[in-house]
C-alpha cells in the first residue's frame, strides 16, 4: 500500500486504497465516495450499560454522511471567498513548489508548470463546482502552508451518480510505501 504525504506538512492525504488516475503530469485525481458514520458514543466505553438502563425510546442513530477519503484522512473543508482569494493562494503554493523542485527534481518542472496551469484554468473557470479541504493537522508539521486540496462532484467511468474527486497536485506529495 501507498500513502501519500503533503510535500510541506507532513501530513497524510491520501492512499492508494482509494481509485486513482493522472488527469496530466501534475495532477492526480482520486475518487472518493460517501459513506455514512455514526457519531454516537458506545456507552460501554464509559462503564455504561444500555441493558441496564432504560432504553431511551425514540432516539435516533446519530449517522452523518462524510466522504470517504476526507474521514480516512482527517481532511476539512476549507474555503475561499472568491476566485481572487483563491488566485493569491494558488500563486503562492506553486511559487513555493516551483522553488523547492528546483533543488529536487528539476527535470520534472516543465511538465508540472504545463499542467498546473491546465488545471488551475479549469478550476478557476468553475469556481463555484468546487469544494477544498485541507488536512486537520495542518501547522503540525514543518509548514503551515500545506496543499489545498480540490474536490468536485462529478460522474466518470460509469458512476451511476456524481461522487466526490479529489485533486491533488503530485509533485506537492511525498509517496510512501508501508
């Protein structure tokens, strides 16, 4: 299995349990999907004993739906107020990679650049379809300014509905084997 780790946080964002494709060479898209997860507390977990109290009629399970990769990987959905908010992030965040793959992997920066602004076009073309979040833990790691990762519904490869895509830049993530 494959994990993969936010290039400047440090954090978990994705795995390779999940469907992935490259929509280019700098962008790597990953179908999510939703699942339904209660939030209810066990009551034996704190030395309680439902069979020994009365049921509390009527109460309903607490179950929320939630996007699979955002549970899995402690994803939170973040915002911009507009596309120039997100234009000023962008900009920075690919400033920021650009320079560290000039001291890393600078072969790679040709396809990366090309295909950011492919798709950083089309995201700013449809702003409103989209949705970002970004790792809880978040200023836990070296970096506080970790990926914004973007999520759009839609339906691909036989979906039957829209589902949740998650798009990553792969050069901002460190693969990892376990």
């Amino acid at each position: 299995m494959k994990i993969f780790k936010d290039l400047f946080s440090g954090d978990e964002v994705c795995s390779d349990i999940h469907p992935i494709k490259m929509v280019n060479p700098a962008v790597m898209c990953v179908r999510g999907k939703l699942q339904m997860v209660s939030n209810e507390i066990d009551d034996a977990l704190i030395g309680g004993n439902k069979s020994a109290e009365d049921a509390d009629e009527g109460s309903a399970d607490n179950a929320v739906s939630v996007i699979n990769i955002a549970n899995a990987h402690q994803l939170t959905e973040t915002g911009f107020k507009n596309k120039k908010e997100y234009m000023g992030y962008i900009k920075d965040y690919m400033k920021r990679l650009t320079t560290k793959l000039e001291g890393e992997k600078a072969g790679d920066i040709g396809d990366f650049k090309k295909g950011a602004q492919e798709f950083v076009k089309s995201v700013v073309d449809s702003f409103n379809d989209w949705q970002f979040f970004m790792s809880e833990k978040y200023g836990e790691g070296e970096d506080g300014e970790g990926m914004i990762i973007l999520v759009k519904y839609e339906k691909k490869d036989g979906d039957e509905e829209e589902m949740p895509y998650f798009y990553y830049f792969k050069h901002g993530l460190i693969e990892e084997k376990v």
